[in-house]
C-alpha cells in the first residue's frame, strides 16, 4: 500500500519505492486522470514518477487514501493522458498519446496490470488528446482534441479505438486551459471544465455533443494551487473540483453543486518523487 503521509511509500508487496527522484514543479497545469480503477464506484488516481515513468493507481474513497498498487511504467514519448473503459470489459484503460507522432495508444488495463494494448487513431498536426467521454450518448468512450495554436477543440467519435466520426467543438478563450471533461448540469451530456492559471479563475462550458450552449464562472483557486481535473468524489450527483499544490504535493477536493461551491477537505499528500500530473 501506498503511505498517504509518509515519504517511506511502499508497494502493495511491500517493495520500498523508488522515491529519491528530484520533484518535477510544472510551470503549466496539467491534467490528472481521474477515474473508478478497482470497481467500487470511487474516483480513483493515478500518479505518475517521473523519473522512472512508472504509474501508481490510488485507491479513494472520497478525499481518504485507502489503498494503492502500481501501475505499468510508461513508455518514453508517450504520455498518459486519460482513462476509460475502451474495451467494454468494465475496466478502466489507459489512452496514451505520442506528440513527437501524433499516434495514440490504448492500454487495456484490468485494475492496475496492464493485460493488452493497441493502437488508436493519428490525430492531426498540432492536436492533443486531452480528454475522454461520450459526447454522442452511444454507450463508447470519445476522444476531445486540443490544438494549442489556434486553441480549437474537437470531438472524435469512436467506437472502442477505432473513430466513426467527428465534430469541431469550441475554441477556447486565450489563456484558458481544458482541465476535465464532465456532466456538470447534470442534463446527461459531458462539459468542458476550463481553468485559467494566470487569474485561477475557473469555468464551466456546457455543452450539447459538441456544441457549446452556456457558459458559467465557477470558484477561483488559491494562489500555489492548481485546478487538475474533476469527478464526483462524495458520490453527490455533482462532479467535484481536484486541486493539487505541485510545490508541497499537496491535494484537495472542493465540493460543488454545478459551479456553487459547498464545502472543502484536504486530500492525501502525495510521496517526494509523485505527481498528479503527467506533464
């Protein structure tokens, strides 16, 4: 198990980690992958060393560390980027993305080893993958896509890893960035979570497939602080606000009913050498 406290963090085999590796401060948020890894309908998360590229899956119930394993070791140039279950086997997969080739890769996972994989599709020149959901309601995970450039988003329907089709979204505004994709309005279709690190502020973009319908401000983050990702921790009906301190490794959840905030509980924190963020 992993110690939630402690620097001396342990495999579930009771193996001492490698925790020695100098901390890595990204100077731009990044994204967290967030999602139910060992079946107990808990958001779980995966942290990432990045010194030796190894993942570790964390096991929570709420903002409480219960349990840990580790996860496989991921590949140089490729990066981890979201989670979801691409195979349809009720286990949640890894979706990884080369930006040397624009290649992405599906890791099919069962808990926390890794049992196969396969390629995804190429995306285009400039485009990232930055999130997964199902936009078109059609029971598959689809892929949203980023240009930095031009700040242009797009959808890719897929079925399992292979795309059927595909719609332009939003552009984001400069200086905001897409931090998670989730239903927030709760009116069965997944929004945009942007956050802005400049000002922390933060907002919701609700959307229709891939159409943008409204917009709302939701809380702004502390200063040190960064918005890493979202999902319902407290089991509410209402995705939840992860934060995340890259400088003390510290984490915290903000309750929220649509973009009202409700209430706060600080988080594990994490182990010298771990990050919440792959980037």
């Amino acid at each position: 198990m992993f110690a939630a406290s402690i620097v001396r963090a342990q495999s579930p085999e009771g193996n001492t980690l490698d925790v020695s590796s100098p901390l890595v401060v990204t100077t731009t948020p990044g994204r967290a992958v967030i999602a139910d890894f060992n079946g107990d309908l808990h958001p779980d998360w995966v942290l990432h060393n990045h010194a030796t590229r190894q993942t570790a899956i964390w096991y929570m119930n709420n903002n409480v560390h219960v349990g840990g394993a580790l996860g496989p070791t991921i590949a140089p140039g490729l990066v981890l980027e979201c989670s979801e279950d691409f195979n349809d086997d009720n286990h949640t997969d890894y979706a990884l993305f080369n930006p040397t080739n624009s290649q992405t890769a599906f890791w099919f996972m069962s808990g926390a080893t890794r049992i196969g994989m396969a390629a995804g599709p190429t995306l285009p020149s400039g485009f990232e993958l930055v999130a997964t959901d199902d936009f078109n309601v059609d029971g598959f995970a689809d892929l949203v896509l980023y240009n930095a450039s031009n700040r242009q988003t797009q959808i890719w329907y897929m079925r399992g890893r292979t795309r059927i089709g595909r719609a332009a979204g939003p552009t984001l505004p400069s200086g905001w960035n897409l931090v998670g994709v989730e239903d927030v309005n709760d009116d069965n279709h997944p929004d945009y979570l942007l956050f802005n690190p400049t000002t922390h502020r933060t907002q919701v973009w609700y959307m229709s497939g891939a159409t943008l319908i409204g917009t709302a401000f939701g809380p702004t983050i502390p200063s040190g602080w960064a918005l890493v990702g979202t999902a319902d921790f407290n089991n509410s009906g209402h995705p939840d606000y992860l934060l995340y301190n890259a400088a003390t490794r510290q984490t915290t959840i903000w309750y929220l009913n649509n973009v009202t905030f409700l209430g706060a509980k600080a988080g594990p924190t994490l182990p010298v050498g771990w990050s919440l963020v792959a980037q």
